[in-house]
C-alpha cells in the first residue's frame, strides 16, 4: 500500500476526530446557556472530579521512578506521580462506584 494514501486517512481521521470535538464544544456550551441550572450538576460532578485527582496527585509519591528508568527511556518523578496519580484516581472511583451500587441495592431492599 501506498504510504500518501495511509498519510491522506491519518489527516482525514485527525481533521474528523476534530470536528467531532468541536460540534460537542459549541453544543455543551450551547446547553449550558439555554439551561444553566442543568448545567449545575454537571460542574458539580467535575468539581469532583477535579478534587478526587487533585487529592490523589497529592499522595502520590513518585518515589519509585528510578525503579523503572533504563538507559533507553528515563522515567521522571513528575510521569511517576501522574501514573500513581491515574492508579490512585482509578482505585478510589472504582470504590466509589463499587459503595454507590451498594448503597442503590440496600435502599431498594428496605423499599
């Protein structure tokens, strides 16, 4: 195959995925000015978002970044903290999700 026509399908997929990022902008925005009380829960929710990883970016070390360093590729103690940061983030909204189905059967029990 020819490579111009795989480089031609890789810039038509960045200009698509682009658009596609630029249609749900203009229309996030859009609701949020028709209906901004809907839109208060949603700010709400990556209010915690932004929380949950601010916290989890603060009790990540980042001590173990020597561990995984060759002399191919260096890992830095900032990319160590971002993926403790990620891990952290995944275990405690994985807990989260975990208590709140708990918590959606236990009601539905007592109902």
């Amino acid at each position: 195959m020819n490579d111009t026509v795989i480089n031609i399908g890789i810039y038509l997929t960045y200009i698509l995925i682009g658009a596609a990022v630029l249609g749900i902008l203009i229309f996030s925005v859009s609701n949020i000015a028709k209906n901004p009380k809907a839109a208060k829960s949603a700010l709400i929710g990556i209010g915690g978002l932004v929380v949950i990883f601010g916290l989890t970016y603060a009790i990540s070390t980042g001590a173990d970044a020597t561990l995984y360093s060759s002399d191919d590729e260096v890992v830095t103690e900032g990319m160590s903290r971002l993926v403790g940061m990620g891990l952290f983030s995944f275990y405690v909204l994985g807990g989260l999700t975990i208590l709140s189905i708990l918590y959606v059967e236990v009601t539905r029990l007592f109902k």
